[in-house]
C-alpha cells in the first residue's frame, strides 16, 4: 500500500506505540511523555510487570536480581548511573568519586577462593597468574578493531592460539599444567557469561574491541535494579503502559483507517495477540533481539528490508543464567565474596564436548557470595550458554540435587548440608526474551548493530519514521549492557522530538 501519512496529518499530535516496556521502551516513553507535543503514547507490555531484563524479586528475606545484577561503569558517562542518583537509589560508597575512578577494564575481580574438582583448594597465585595471562590476553583481541584483517576469525581461536604458545614454555610438572589450563578453561567459562555466549569461538574478533568499558567500580542496587524501573514506571502518566499486551504483527507502510478517528489515516497499525489493534504514526520497537530472531517472519507485515533481517539474523544473542541457592549457615569465610570452580582435566586446547545431561553443571563458574539478609545466606551462581539453557529443563529438585553434588564433591566435605532452597532464572525459555544478551558474532559486525537501529521505511519518503528500533541490541558500543539499552531508548526519542521540533518549539526537560 502506498503511504499516506505524514507530519502534518496528526491532529492533536501524532500516536507513538512503544513495543516493550523493558528500559529502552521506558525509557523512549519517559523522554517523549515530557513533551506536549506528544499527548498520545502507550507502551504495549507482553508480560504482566515492566522491566524487561531488570527483574528483581523478594526471595530469601531479601531482593535478589533474576536478570541485570550490575551497574557496569558506574560514572558520570553511565546514564543509568546518573539517573539511579538522581532517584537516590545509590549508597555513599557508590556515589563516592573514588569509586567513579576505578577502571576496571571490563575484567571480573579475582575469585576469594578457589575450588578443584577433586576437593583440593587451588593455589590463588596460581590463579591470579592464569588470570594474568587470560585478561592480558583478552586486552590484546581488542587491539584488532582497526586491522587490515585478523589471524582468525574469532575471539576463542585467537585466545586458544597464544595458550598454545604460551603452554610450549611451560616448564612446571605435567599435573601443574594440566590444573593451568583447567584454571584457564574457567576464564573461558566466565567471559562466555560475560559477553551472553555459548563459547568464545563464536564472538568475532575484529569488532570485538569496539565494545566500550566505561570506568567505575560494578555497583548494586541495595533495594533492587527494578527500583529504578518503578520509578521511571511512577513517572508516566496513569495507563500510559498497557500490560499483558503482546504484539502479533506490526503492520506498516500502510493506509490504516480506524473507526475511532474517523478521517484520519495511520501509516502503521499494530495488531496484538488478542485481536487488539493500536493505529500509530510512530512504534519504537523494544523487544529483546532473541524475540525479533523467532519471530522475524511473522512480526513485520510487509518483511524487514533484507539487509536488515540479516543484520539480525547474524548478530548473537545467547543465555546467561543465575542459580541461586538458599543456606543455613555459610560453609564459606566472612569475608569471601566469589567462590571459582575449576573442572581439573578440562582444557580450552580440546574441544571434548560430553553430553550436556553428564556435564552441564561445569560451564557453572562458581558463586557469588551476595550480601546477608539477616540469618540467611545465598550463593549466587552463573553459567552460560547451551548448558545454561539446559539446566532450564530440569526442575528445581534435580538442579538442587546436582549442585549439593558438586559443592560435596569440590569442598571435599561429603556431608555438607544441602542448600534450603534453590531460585533461578531462566532467559532462555522466557518467550517474550528467548535468550539474555547480544554479542557480536563471527560474520557480524559493529555495522550489524547500527543497521538495526536503522528506522524504517530506509528510504524516509513519505509517512517519516513509522518504525524505529532500540534495545541493548542496537547500541553499537554498549550493546548487552542496560545503558546502552537505555540510551537507545533516549536515541529514538530524540529522533521523534527532531521530526517534531518544527511543531513544538520547547526546551527539553532534564530528566
């Protein structure tokens, strides 16, 4: 059909749909809800709670995080830093300027104690020299950004290549080495959560230092990530979210007339799982890109550009989960904040892929120890990738019954008691998610990531703007992370409020 709409055909101001309510969706909607020149905005929510991916819940006698844990780089370039501060959401100690200081690299802390999978403890020299070796490593793939071509395709072949120089100088015994390079095959575990993968061999090497590391010490909500959303939620007008409202197709390009505005025609009408159908000028769309990736065919009538379905066809997105466990008393030290497991006869040099049934629990990179609520400690493990996704078809007893197993076995301590109760996450099988993060995989670039953030239609002749995207996955530096989510809501704001401008002559509220 051809297109109708335009700017000037919006009586009373023109109608924004935002798809997702996770902090990019409310994000777009906080920032156009202060402008009059947009009266008419609903955010379509497919879940019952806003939030998305932030999703904290009351469990154990306190909060714990089911999704976003951190606020990585918490310094003045972090919007969502900046905007936690002005909510007074943070402590003294995250606001301090020292702690806004600290550069990090993006590398996880070292590990308070470490655990061998026969019940020995590993020596934390010896892991603090893996470590070394591993992050320095990990600095020099970041290095490939501007090359005229890279040795390998990948972040993992790249990694494997200097361990297998490296390991040809190793002069210690044979058991020494072996334990090395299962202290190693952990670090490969870790940024496989890091960067929300299946294995390292996946993520590209050339783009891989386009990701940018902002400074600050990692920091926590102490009363929760979604704290924040629900004051961004209080800041909407009443109704302005829609909840439970999944979206079917978005159907765009169009002429669409609806028997509520009778002569007026929309350029986009969004039609909801339930029949429901929402005119619009404008739809932000939000949705998590493991979403976008099962329901490419189905959700935009007419299809994606096919340049743009194939930026998102290509770009990662994989899960990393959380398993929480309950304790009575702690079996760990008072002061003991990350517990590492390291799975001795396992090695990043062999590609020995047993059956996820026998061994899923050895992506499991150990535990962080969170803060204690009142009598009540927990554990808070991580793991990723195809493993991760595993385990999410185990119920709760066996995934209880398994790690008791494991924490026996590497404490060397047959009758430690078993946790009180287990929570976790579980991103992949959420429909509405389908998996936790993006990353840049082999045959994708940084060039993906802003072809998704392309609006549509690609041309911009006639009705302008009628779908535009944001998401983590569309943030070309800060992709995975909730400020760069964040900010792509913002981005497509400010492209609604340029288009408008003309209109509404209006400074812009701070937010």
């Amino acid at each position: 059909m051809e297109s109708t709409g335009s700017v000037g055909e919006a009586p009373g101001g023109p109608r924004v749909l935002v798809v997702g309510g996770g902090i990019a969706g409310l994000g777009a909607a906080q920032r156009l809800c202060g402008h009059s020149a947009f009266p008419h905005l609903r955010v379509l929510e497919a879940t019952a709670r806003a939030g998305g991916r932030i999703r904290s819940e009351r469990s154990f006698g306190g909060v714990v995080e089911v999704g976003a844990h951190w606020i990585h780089g918490p310094s003045r370039g972090n919007p969502i830093f900046q905007l936690a501060a002005e909510y007074g959401l943070l402590g003294e100690k995250e606001l301090s300027e020292e702690n806004q200081l600290v550069e990090t690299g993006g590398h996880v802390g070292l590990p308070s104690v470490s655990y061998a999978s026969s019940g020995a403890r590993v020596s934390l020299q010896l892991v603090a020299e893996m470590a070394t070796l591993f992050y320095g490593l990990i600095d020099q793939t970041r290095e490939f950004l501007h090359a005229a071509e890279t040795p390998v395709p990948s972040v993992g072949e790249y990694l494997k290549k200097e361990i297998g120089q490296h390991v040809a100088g190793w002069t210690e015994d044979e058991e020494t080495r072996k334990l090395k390079l299962a202290i190693l095959n952990s670090f490969f575990n870790l940024e496989c959560c890091v960067s929300g993968t299946h294995s390292m061999d996946l993520v590209a090497l050339a783009p891989f230092g386009e990701y940018t590391v902002l400074p600050g010490l990692d920091c926590t909500f102490s009363k929760g990530y979604q704290g924040l959303t629900n004051c961004m939620m209080a800041s909407l007008p009443e109704d302005t979210v829609v909840f439970e409202k999944p979206v079917k197709t978005i159907h765009w390009n169009g002429s669409f007339q609806e028997a509520a505005f009778p002569g007026e025609t929309f350029p986009v009408s969004v039609e909801c799982e339930d029949g429901d159908r929402f005119p619009a000028h404008h739809v932000i769309v939000t949705v998590p890109l493991g979403f976008l990736k099962e329901h490419l065919d189905t959700f935009f009538d007419p299809p994606l550009p096919a340049e743009k379905a194939e930026a998102i066809r290509k770009i990662g997105f994989g899960t990393n989960n959380k398993i929480f466990l309950e304790f009575e008393e702690p079996f760990w030290e008072p002061d003991c904040q990350l517990i590492q497991l390291v799975w001795e006869d396992t090695s990043p040099l062999e590609d020995a892929a047993p059956a996820l049934q026998d061994a899923w629990f050895q992506k499991l990179i150990g535990f962080v120890v969170l803060p204690a609520f009142a009598s009540v400690h927990v554990l808070c493990g991580f793991i990723a990738g195809l493993e991760s996704e595993f385990m999410e078809t185990l119920s709760d007893e066996e995934v209880l019954l398994c790690l008791t197993q494991v924490l026996r076995r590497v404490t060397g301590n047959p009758r430690l008691p078993a946790p009180k109760s287990v929570l976790r996450s579980r991103w992949h099988s959420a429909p509405y998610t389908r998996g936790s993060y993006s990353y840049v995989a082999v045959g994708s670039t940084g060039g993906d990531l802003d072809l998704m953030a392309q609006p549509l239609p690609a041309d911009g002749a006639g009705a302008q703007l009628q779908i535009l995207f944001a998401g983590e996955a569309t943030h070309r530096t800060f992709y995975s992370t909730t400020h760069g989510a964040l900010l792509s809501g913002w981005r497509e704001a400010d492209r609604l409020l340029s288009l408008w401008a003309a209109q509404v002559q209006q400074p812009r509220p701070r937010l």
